[in-house]
C-alpha cells in the first residue's frame, strides 16, 4: 500500500494472541501474558512496519503508546527489539502530558494508559466464550460483544478481583482473576481516576477520546511526526478507529480487529482528519477478524 505523503500515519495494532485468547476466555482486564504464538505475531507484526517505512520513506515511530496491561507491552517490547529499537516506557495516569518534552531519536518513548485497556468485561472475565454464549444465547452474546451499547454485567469487585497475595483459588469459580488493583493502579488511584466494573464499547470511547486528543495527537502536532506506533485490545482499537474514522454506533458493530496485524490509519497532518486506513497484510487481516468474531461458536481455536 503507498502512502500519502504529508499525513500522519497512526501504526495501531492489537496485542499479539494471549494465554486467554489460546483458552477461548473473556480477558478484559485480566492481566494475561502472550503466548510462544503471541510473540512470533508481534515480531512478524514489527517486520511489516520496517517493510512499510523503507518502501514509503516514513521514518519509523518515536512514539508509542500501550495499556496497562502486560500483554500490549509485551507486544510492544518484542516489536522494538525486532526493529533494533529501544523503549522507554512511562505511565501517564491522567490526561495531560509534557508534549513538549524533547525526544531521544535512538530511543522511542512509550507512554502507557490505561485508557488504551481493553473494554472492562464485568462478570464474563475469566469465562470460557462458548459457556457464556450457551448462558445468553447468540443474540445477547454479540450484542454486549459488539453492539456500541452492549455492555456485560459488573464484576463484584469486593470478589473476583482483588486477588490477594496468596491467591489459594478463586473464590468465585473463576479460573482467572484480575490483579489487585491497589496493586496494579496506584498511581491512578493517588490521581483519582474512577476504575471501571463493566464496560461498553461506548464507555471505552468515552474514556480513549481525552487521551488520543490531548496526548497522541497532541505529541504528533508538537514533534511535527510522521508516524507513531500504538497497541491496544480488540475494543480499544475498534473505540480508536471509532473515533479518528468518524464510523457510526451501527457500521462499528461490524469491526472485529485480529491480533497483531498493523493497521494503518493515515490523518491529515494539519486537521487530524481521517484520509486512509489500510491493514499491512490485509488477506491475514481478514482471515483472522472472521475468527475472531466466531469465537465462542467454536470451540478452541
Ligand atoms: O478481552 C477479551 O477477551 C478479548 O479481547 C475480547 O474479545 P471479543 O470482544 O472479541 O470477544
């Protein structure tokens, strides 16, 4: 795919495949890790980015950007050592950043929110797909997958999640549990932020707009750059493209987004507004977002 010249090209993928993803399990905010095939997808993902930039002369990202969550800065992680890069990595609790702050060039700084988290998966985190959709039927199981409004019920916080340090099995059923959270998101906590119990795709847009206007595109317009590199989950990809696309509550039902092929969504540099989006490998793109909207109607993959 050729380039426009002049536009800023967010480079945006979703993590590579995780151990819940393998399981055919709801992660959300579990903090799963990448699995071996995981890990080969992150680095095949980073050889198509260094392809891209050599053939379009765009100079490979300064900037990245992750969740909180181990997954995407592993992919991260492995996608900057295929590149010969390095990172420096840094959590921005809030909203606002030092966009003005001066970059290294040998070294791409990579700033980690949590509003880049996948969609907050209330009680279905930890669950087999095929269970809950057997539970809720087709209809309500794609609708709080996918719907813009669909959203599963809380996860009771005082449960499931706060897993202690001697974690001695679940206490709720479930096989998997978030982390602690006073644990894993102090720094949000000592910043007031308000961590979610449940999530629709329209409450994952509401929480990402704030942090793509005043951090990702802001660090685009300060450092005049041409690219920068972004991974996310399934929802959050989908909530980003929502945004930097304008795609309406209905057309977004359709978007499903497979681990770790880059999409590129190029902006016009002095607008934002949205010129192209392309996948850098667009047949396994396709492929691999048909599997992952039928998950849960086969068994594992
Ligand atoms: O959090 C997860 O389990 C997955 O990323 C969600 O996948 P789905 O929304 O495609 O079921």
């Amino acid at each position: 795919m050729t380039a426009s010249s002049n536009s800023l090209k967010v480079i945006l993928l979703r993590h590579g495949q995780s151990e819940l993803n393998h399981e055919n399990i709801f992660c959300g905010w579990i903090d799963a890790r990448l699995t071996e095939k995981g890990k080969v997808q992150a680095r095949n993902a980073a050889k198509l980015i260094q392809k891209y930039c050599r053939e379009n002369k765009v100079p490979l990202p300064q900037v990245g950007y992750t969740s909180r969550l181990l997954r995407t800065q592993q992919t991260m992680e492995v996608m900057l050592d295929e590149m010969g890069l390095k990172g420096s990595y840094e959590v921005v609790p809030g909203v606002e950043w030092d966009v003005e702050e001066g970059l290294d060039g040998d070294i791409v700084k990579v700033l980690q929110s949590w509003r880049l988290n996948e969609r907050h998966y209330g009680s279905w985190q930890g669950q087999r797909k095929p269970q809950i959709l057997k539970e809720y039927g087709k209809e309500q199981y794609m609708y709080i997958r996918r719907d813009y409004w669909g959203k599963p019920p809380a996860a009771d916080l005082k449960r499931e999640m706060v897993q202690e340090t001697n974690d001695a099995g679940s206490l709720t059923g479930y096989e998997f549990k978030e982390p602690n959270r006073h644990q894993k998101y102090g720094l949000e906590e000592q910043n007031g932020v308000e961590l979610p119990d449940s999530e629709s795709l329209r409450d994952v847009v509401e929480r990402m707009r704030p942090f793509l206007t005043n951090v990702v595109l802001e660090m685009a317009k300060q450092h005049n750059l041409d690219s920068c590199l972004l991974v996310g989950h399934g929802s959050s990809v989908r909530s980003i493209l929502k945004i930097l696309q304008e795609i309406s509550d209905e057309e977004i039902k359709n978007v499903d987004i497979p681990n770790a092929t880059p999409l590129v969504v190029e902006l016009n540099k002095d607008t934002f507004k949205f010129v192209n989006r392309y996948y850098l490998d667009p047949e396994t793109a396709s492929i691999d977002a048909e599997k992952v909207r039928q998950e849960g109607f086969q068994n594992n993959p």
